[in-house]
C-alpha cells in the first residue's frame, strides 16, 4: 500500500518533539503524535511501525537537523561566536520550561538504556560536539578567542557547560533559560578572549 500523503514525514517527527516535551515518555503516543498533525494513528503505524519505530526515525531525524541548523545559524551570524551562542539557545528551544526539560531528559535515559537508541544520541552528541569545536577552531582563527586556545579541550568543556546549565536551571528556576544557557557560555569563553572586556556572545 502506498504512503498517505498529505504530511511529510520531517513534519510529523518535529511534532513528535514537542508532543514529547509536553508529556513524557509516558504519554507520547502514536495517537498523541497523530493528533499533533491532523492524522489518523494508522497513518503513523504504516510509517513507522511502532512508537519505537518512530523514535528511531525521530532520533535519524535530529542528526540530520543539528547539521542543517549549524550551517544555517552559521551564514545568517558576522561571527563565530555569535554563531555558537545563537545555536546553542535553538538548539534548547524545545526545553525551554522546566517540565518540557524534564520529559526530554527522560527521553535521554531511556535512549542511553536502549543500544539503538543509544547509538543515535552519542552520534547525536559528537555531531553537536564537532559544530562546536568548527565554530571555536574558525573564532581561534579570526582572533575572536585567543590564536593557542585548544579548540579540542574547550569544545569539550563547552559541551559540557552546555548540558550542565540546562540541568541547573531546571532545578532553580530562575530566570530563561536562553539567559542562563549564554550566561554560562559566556563564562566559559571568557578566559579565552583575547581581551578581557572582549567580545559579546549576544547574537550579531
């Protein structure tokens, strides 16, 4: 039988996102997803097969995106480093109250249980992870950051910054998270410009 059409398949895994930020692993179901776009459960079954099955094809997905965005966000900034600070807040968007973060990091340990799921979010992290390091090696170039910073070693430590103030802000709760995730950010490039009232990470 052939495919429905109607609603490509990108539309449908993006909506499963934020079904996902919404209700957790719990509640996300074919049905939730399928009522999310207009469609009728069967249609998703045919596509995907099984709630599985759409969470593998969503985690393909997101691979695919965080390169697409990178380049995106990468043309439409003058610097490297706005560029950096631009696309690690789109790329939090999705979490952007404490519950939505909650059910994403639920998702998170169940992938890091699952060796197919797993194997997607680690291929998930080194994309995110070699983004960074590009944007940081390009900034070292053009004099943003200091010309000897090791763009490898502070990727590394970026990455997990990023991570971390997620977390924290869930448990505070204080203020955006936009503003905590370039807050941090910008405290972990700080000893790496080349002067230290230096550049501004906010969006150029």
């Amino acid at each position: 039988m052939g495919r429905p059409r109607g609603v490509e398949d990108v539309v449908i895994l993006r909506a499963a996102a934020q079904v996902m930020g919404r209700v957790g692993p719990a509640g996300l179901t074919l049905a939730a997803v399928a009522g999310e776009v207009g469609l009728v459960p069967g249609t998703l079954v045919q596509r995907f097969g099984s709630k599985r099955g759409l969470l593998l094809a969503l985690a393909d997905q997101s691979e695919r995106d965080a390169t697409e965005t990178a380049g995106r966000v990468r043309q439409s900034h003058d610097s490297a480093l706005g560029a950096l600070a631009a696309l690690t807040v789109e790329s939090a968007a999705v979490m952007a109250t404490p519950e939505s973060f909650a059910h994403h990091l639920a998702f998170l340990c169940m992938d890091l249980a699952d060796p197919q799921l797993y194997e997607r979010a680690l291929a998930i992290h080194r994309t995110h992870r070699r983004t960074i390091e590009e944007l940081l090696t390009e900034a070292a170039g053009t004099g943003e950051l200091r010309s000897e910073t090791d763009t490898a070693a502070l990727a590394r430590t970026v990455q997990v910054v990023i991570a971390g103030a997620g977390l924290t802000w869930a448990l505070e709760r204080e203020g955006a998270l936009e503003e905590r995730l370039r807050q941090e950010l910008d405290a972990a490039l700080s000893p790496h410009l080349p002067l230290r009232d230096g550049h501004d990470l906010e969006e150029s």
